[in-house]
C-alpha cells in the first residue's frame, strides 16, 4: 500500500508514532516510484518504516514469499530476530563471488531483523562491505548505486520540465558508465520510465495565456483647477 493518492485527504485522522510501516513492491511494478514517495512520506512522519523490492517482478508477489515480510511480522508479534539463522546467512553470502557477495549484503543491510534497535548487524554488515569496495570492480558498482539513488531522490522531488530534461540526461550518462553491471537492467527500467513522461510532458502544448482586455479610459470633462501662483 506503498501507492499515492491524486489529492490529500480531508480530515484525516492522525497516524500513532507507534505505526509500523512495511511496503513491498516489484522493482519493474509501474508503481515502484510511487511506493519510494510512499517510503519518503511514512518515515517524514516519524513513522519506522521498512521497504522491500522485489527483484525482476512487476506488479506481483514473490512466490517463494518476502522473507523481509516475514521478518517484519515475526516482529510485530512480539518475536525477536533470529540470530543464529542471520549468522548463517551472513556467511552464505560471503561465500559469493565478491560482486555477488556485495549485491546479497546491500539487501540483507535493510531487512527488519538486521535494523531492529541495537542491532549489531548495521555495523557488521557496513564493516563487509566497506572492505569488499576496497576491490575497484566492487567500488564501480558502489558508486554506480549511490548515483542511481540519487537520481530516484530527483524524481520523487521533480517538478518542472527543466529537471525532468537533467534527470534524462543523467539517467542516459549512468545507462553508458554501467555497461555489464547487474544494476544495468534496473538503470534502463527506470530510464525508460523518465523518457516516457518526458515525451508526454514535451507534446503537451503550453497553455496560452489570453490577454486581459484593457479597458479605456473614459473622457475627463472636469475644468482644470488653475495653478498656485505660489508653487514654482
């Protein structure tokens, strides 16, 4: 329920900072932009807000299931996370070839067991990653994300022509600099998704403004008042 509504509802009643907030969403679902402002909205609130998308899927849901979803619930029923099996996990993807490895450990960083409050695994998994990128194919792909995502915050703010033209053309850059990386396809996704709002925006005519019309002055048949003799 990640999506937007086309206006602000009237008296709405106020969100409990308690809420808990989980939005899932298929990385290709058209409403994958709209579930983001969703994300940026709920945590502006105050709201602790989690998000999972969900690779290669459109609008759907994973069959093998969200394991962050199920994370999420263990939580809101009172469970704790499971340490053991995290560990495990931890490992497995260490095992992986090192872009593989990086890829694993970025998603694995946000799941709701590894963000609980006091978690050690924020600063574990960062302290992986951190030495992964030492590698410059890995360090590439890093700085490939990051600009990514700050393209996606441009989007979520954009309001005028003009940056939907610079968010084209930055999209188009990043599409070039990140041939055979696996976020390529992603980065292509999204491109598309910006040329397409383009075109529309660039075919819709710029409404004319009509002029007012000027109203004349009606004649001024009163006598002129001589002038003071003692102004100069």
């Amino acid at each position: 329920m990640g999506g937007h509504l086309p206006s602000p509802l009237k008296d709405r009643p106020p969100i409990s900072k308690d809420t808990q907030v989980f939005i899932g969403v298929g990385r290709l679902d058209p409403n994958h932009l709209s579930s983001l402002k969703g994300l940026v909205y709920y945590r502006g609130l105050g709201l602790t807000t989690s998000f999972e998308a969900w690779p290669k899927l459109g609008h759907d849901f994973p069959k093998q299931g969200s394991a962050a979803l199920r994370e999420w619930f263990t939580l809101q029923n009172g469970g704790q996370a499971d340490e053991s099996a995290l560990e495990k996990e931890f490992r497995q993807h260490l095992a992986l070839p090192p872009i593989e490895a990086w890829h694993a450990l970025t998603e694995f960083k946000d799941r709701p067991f590894c963000t609980t409050t006091e978690s050690p695994w924020p600063e574990k998994i960062s302290a992986a990653l951190k030495k992964l990128e030492q590698d410059p194919q890995i360090a590439r792909e890093a700085s490939i994300r990051t600009t990514h995502r700050q393209l996606l915050a441009r989007e979520l703010k954009m309001r005028t022509l003009e940056e939907l033209r610079r968010i084209d053309a930055g999209y188009m850059k990043l599409a070039g600099s990140s041939t055979g990386s696996p976020q390529t396809d992603d980065i292509q996704h999204d491109h598309r998704r910006i040329l397409a709002v383009l075109k529309q925006a660039e075919a819709t005519p710029t409404p004319r403004q009509t002029p007012a019309p000027v109203k004349p002055e009606p004649p001024n048949d009163r006598r002129p008042i001589p002038m003071n003799p003692m102004v100069r």
